[in-house]
C-alpha cells in the first residue's frame, strides 16, 4: 500500500525536479527519499521519474500522478483541519496567504482584531506574488489567501470583501489640484512607474490605461513603497490602491489625485479550495476584515461563502 509520505516525497520531487533539495524540504536524507520514491514506483508498477546527472525529469505517468497526488495530499490535510477546527470558529493554526500590495496596509489593522476575538487562533503569514500563493494554495500548504479577483481556476472559490479604487500618486509640484478628479485619459503613460512582472497590479495598471502595453512604460519596481519614493523623487506618476494610498498619503513629496466616477478599481477577497471543509472560518475572517479596516455598507449575505462570488470586476487581476 502506498503512503501518504511517499506521496509528499514524490510531490517535493517533482516541483523541486532535484533530489537533493527535495530531501532538504522533506526534513530527510537524500537516500531515504530516494527509496521511498523507488519503493512507490516498484508498488504503482510504473517508472515516474528519469534520472539525469544532477536533475530529475519526469515520466508522463510520473506527470500525472504527480497530480493526483497533490490532490489526495490537500484532502488528507482537509481531514485534518476538518477533526481540529470543526466546533470552534478561527481557532488553532490558519495559513493565510496575503499579496504584497495588500500585506502592509490591511495586516496592521486586521491582526490586532483577530488576536482580540480570537485568542487561541495562531496566524501563519505568507506574503508572495498572486500566481506563487494560488500555486501553494491549490497544494493545500496554505489554507486561504487575500489578493485581487478573479480567480480564474475551477478548484479555487472567491469570497468578495471590499472594493479598493485607484488614485493617481504625483509628485507634490505637480500642477493639477488634489481637489479636483482627473479623467483616466489623464494618465501619463510615459511617466507612469510600474511594479515588476508578475506583480498583479502592474497587470491592473495596464488594464486602467486600456490600450497600453508593457514596453510603453520606463521604471518598474519590486514594492510599492519603492514606487511611490521614486514618485516623490520627481521620477515619474503611479496608480496606487486606496488601501495604500491611506498610509502613503502621509509623504509630503506626493499627491494624490482622485478619478471622476466610476473610479478604476480593484475588488479584494479571499480565495480558498473549494473542497476546504474551514468555510466557516473564511466567513469568519471576512467579517472581521470587514469591522478592522472599518467598511460599511455590505450585504452580510456577501461574506457568506455559500453565495456565489461577483462574476465581472471592472479590473482584472
């Protein structure tokens, strides 16, 4: 019979496609990892992975099965958080995935409110790129993330939490009034300061400047505080979130410039699987992102997981 263990060894192989560092990841030495891998191939009757000098590859069955695996490993984690977490509400550990353009803005608002309401709840942080937390989400080593929708994966269910408008950073000698809304067509392609690739906001910012491609900008950076200091060093303009722009609006070298309705936006939630059996706890952890950051004026019913996700938003992410 196979095992779970050999199903995590075979899974650290295949996204590692290296023996050596999957062993480091799974805590083990290289020689038990290897046979533990054989002893499932020999169990399975078929070849999973080729080995090279130095790197793995694998088989089309080993493709496959890889797959799978991922899949009975994020159930059996599933089983497990169902047994700790199924009679009290945001308790033990929850593994919650935050982008970085959302992290340090919501986080120092939303923990303090779960430490008080929920005491015996340990938070497990992990900040990353949109496309990296999806990845690890769907592998079952995190339990939920807050990032922009939607999220275009079948096995991934959104809960809506807020909806987050752009404004428009410049630096403080320029001439436009802050009092005054400008028209998107305002935006200055040439001056404006991106994030890097793979930043979804860098992706959302082209989709505002509709038409625009990636080449027709200059700077780019890897957090939004770099952009916004390179803003108040006169090097060009950004599109910053209102989250953001709440703290950023304190630098006196900046100035943010409102857009005339209907503002460009993004609509922030939470993303989790949609086997989780931890859905009561994402309602929870909703509702009290909602109370932290201090937004009113939302159906209760849309903080309910059961209810189905908005299915447009005016930005993609």
């Amino acid at each position: 019979m196979i095992t779970l263990k050999q199903l995590r060894y075979f899974g650290a192989v295949a996204r590692h496609r290296h023996f050596g560092r999957a062993a480091r990841e799974c805590a083990v030495s290289q020689p038990a990892l290897s046979m533990q891998i054989r002893d499932l191939e020999a169990r399975l009757g078929v070849e999973l992975v080729e080995r090279r000098p130095g790197e793995v590859a694998l088989t089309p069955a080993g493709v496959e099965i890889a797959r799978r695996a991922a899949d009975l490993l994020a159930g059996a984690r599933d089983l497990v958080d169902f047994a700790r977490h199924h009679t009290r509400p945001l308790s033990g550990t929850l593994r919650l995935g935050v982008i970085p353009t959302l992290a340090p803005y919501v986080l120092p608002s939303v923990l303090p409110v779960l430490q008080r309401h929920h005491p015996d709840l340990t938070v497990a942080l992990r900040e990353t790129r949109t496309r990296n937390l999806l990845d690890e989400l769907g592998r079952g080593q995190i339990d939920v993330v807050m990032l922009a929708l939607p999220v275009a994966q079948p096995e991934i269910e959104t809960l809506p939490l807020f909806e987050d408008p752009f404004v428009l950073a410049v630096p403080t000698d320029d001439p436009r009034p802050a009092a005054v809304p400008i028209e998107v067509r305002a935006i200055d392609r040439d001056t404006l300061i991106l994030l890097e690739e793979g930043h979804c906001l860098r992706d959302q910012a082209l989709a505002v400047c509709a038409g625009a491609t990636a080449d027709a900008f200059g700077l780019g950076a890897t957090s939004l505080a770099t952009v916004v200091q390179l803003v108040a060093s006169g090097y060009g303009t950004t599109l910053l979130p209102r989250v953001a722009a709440a703290i950023e609006r304190d630098n006196p070298r900046i100035k943010l410039l409102r857009f005339v309705a209907p503002e460009p936006r993004r609509t922030i939630g939470l993303a989790f699987r949609r086997t989780s059996p931890r859905k009561a706890d994402f309602s929870t952890l909703a509702r009290r992102v909602v109370e932290a950051l201090g937004i009113t004026g939302l159906d209760p019913a849309a903080l309910d997981p059961a209810m189905p996700a908005a299915a447009a938003h005016p930005v993609p992410a």
